[in-house]
C-alpha cells in the first residue's frame, strides 16, 4: 500500500491502522469458526484446520509483506485455540 493516510472532510485516516484492525479480527474469527468445526467434527475437522492454518499464515505473510501492521499469526492462532487456558482446544486434543 503505498497510501499511508487520507484526508476526509478535514480530518486524517491513517488506512493502514484501519486495515490492519479488520484484517487481524477477520484472521482471529476464521480460526474461531475452525476451532469450532474441529470440537463439533472431530478428526475430520482437524485436517481442514490443518489447510487453513497453512493458508491463512501464507496471507498474513503476504499482508505483512506490505508493510500492514498487523499482529503476529502465532499470537493470533493461540489467542484463537485459547492456548492459555485449561479448556483449551489444545488440552482437549491431548
């Protein structure tokens, strides 16, 4: 993205900022649904996370490749699976 902010009825928009907001709850909501999908589905489930994972980590890739500041994915994959707590996605698993 080459513009960085724009100026509306006297005020600034940084665009990157907005962007990087919506991108970052779009990546965390898609991982949710599939966390979902993977409790509901079972083993199923967890090879189509596999793909998206895959997928979703070479798009963050690409946007942080232009220069968008947007979250880690890794922090943005264990805030989605909820690594943090004892009911976690991952606890289950195991």
């Amino acid at each position: 993205m080459q513009q960085n902010q724009l100026f509306v009825l006297g005020c600034f928009i940084d665009t990157k900022s907005l962007l990087s907001d919506r991108l970052n709850s779009i990546f965390y909501e898609q991982l949710i649904i599939a966390a979902r999908n993977i409790e509901k589905y079972g083993a199923l489930a967890s090879i189509a996370f596999s793909k998206l994972v895959q997928m979703l980590r070479g798009t963050h890739e690409l946007l942080v490749n232009f220069d968008l500041p947007i979250m880690s994915f890794d922090d943005i994959l264990s805030r989605a699976i909820r690594n943090d707590t004892p009911n976690s996605l991952q606890s289950k698993i195991m």
